[in-house]
C-alpha cells in the first residue's frame, strides 16, 4: 500500500493538498504522522525524515522502495498511477492550464504564505485585518487568487475550478483555510466557492483530524502566547 507521510494537520499545508486528493479521490494509502517538534537540523522530525527524503521535509509519498517529495511530483505520480480518478482535467488545454495554476502555487503567493501561515484550528480575523490593512502584497496576493479562481469557475461553471474536484482544487485548498481564518475580504462568488471547498469529504476530513490534534506549537504561532 502507499503511505503518505505528513506532519502536523493543523500546521502542514504541503502536507494538506496530496492527502487531501487521495482521500477525496479514494485512493486507499497508509498516513505515516511525523509531529513537527522544530526544523533544526538536530530536531525529532528532520531526524525522522532525513533518511526518507533527502531535503528532510513533508510530504513524502512512498511507493514501495520509491520516495516521491515535492507536491508537483506525488501530483504527477498519482494521476499517472491513477488515471482512472481523473485527477487532472480530461481536456489537454484545461489540463495545461490546471498544472500552471498548481505550479504558481506551489512557487508563488510568497506574502500570504508568509504573513498567514496555516492555522486550521484557529480564527484570527482581527490578525487578518491588521495584514490586509499593512501588507500591500498580500492583497496583491490574494487579488491574484480571486481573478484566478473567478475566470476559472465562471468559464468551467463550478462547483470545482475545473468543473469537477481536480488536483487543482487540492492545492488550493489551504488557501481556502487561510482565506478563512484570517477572515480575509473576498467577494461572493470565492466565498462559495470556499464554502464548497470546505465542505468536500477530503477536506473535511483533514480538518476534523487537525481540530483533535490540540497540538499547539509557539514555533508555528509567535504571533499567539496561548493556544
């Protein structure tokens, strides 16, 4: 059986987008939990890691005696390895254009990424107002992700960004997390959107995991003095 190994739900948003399209994909595959206890090189976890992915991070997709990292590639492993799950769009042109829309954001929203992190457990909307209100890239950030979803969703027509749940939808799915714990302003039409993306069994479930780890780690929250 596959495994998947992950870190912390509530924290991983690496960790979140391939469980997520397994799971929402039923594709059956073992989670290996490696807890987050810091990213020193002498810490618990890189420990763990290092002789299961050479750049000591997550995820890690095992099959067999093969290592996949890096969320582009498990991406790619899947679909090939599953091309009766559809991951990716059936039409070549709204294939090309799903991967690129992976690919930038895998690579990009560096501001919103970094002024807010992923949080599940928590709702910080007063956080979010104070970095929308002081953070020109990250409303440049987020300005990107509702003209991207917008033009997707108005020319596929919903309810996913490519019509039906795609690898695409799992990689955004932490920024719908982020969108929403930091209560940052969208309009109606990605707020439904969120809404459906939240609601979609995978992601639930992932959530449901995150809220029972009550695993609070200062590292992750400099930002919060209590849990």
């Amino acid at each position: 059986m596959l495994k998947l190994y992950i870190g912390n739900k509530n924290y991983s948003s690496w960790s979140m987008r391939p469980w997520v399209a397994m799971t929402q994909a039923g594709i059956a595959f073992e989670e290996v939990y490696v807890r987050f206890d810091s990213f020193s090189p002498d810490s618990q976890f890189k420990q763990r890691m290092a002789g299961i992915n050479p750049a000591g991070k997550v995820p890690v997709l095992q099959d067999g005696d093969l290592s996949i990292w890096d969320t582009l590639a498990i991406g790619e492993y899947l679909a090939e390895s599953f091309p009766e799950k559809q991951l990716w769009p059936a039409d070549k042109a709204a294939r090309a254009r799903a991967r690129s829309i992976c690919a930038e954001m895998h690579s990009g929203f560096s501001h919103l990424r970094s002024h807010c992190p992923m949080n599940i457990e928590a709702l910080l909307p007063n956080r979010g107002a104070l970095i929308w209100r002081d953070h020109a890239g990250v409303r440049a950030d987020v300005q990107r992700i509702v003209d991207l979803w917008t033009e997707l969703l108005q020319s596929h027509g919903g309810p996913m960004l490519f019509g039906a749940f795609t690898l695409a939808d799992a990689f955004y799915a932490p920024v719908v997390m982020r969108l929403h714990t930091y209560a940052l302003p969208v309009p109606s039409i990605i707020s439904a959107y969120m809404e459906r993306v939240q609601a979609l069994p995978g992601v639930l479930a992932w959530v449901q995991a995150a809220l029972a780890e009550k695993d609070f780690l200062v590292f992750e929250e400099p930002y919060r003095l209590q849990a």
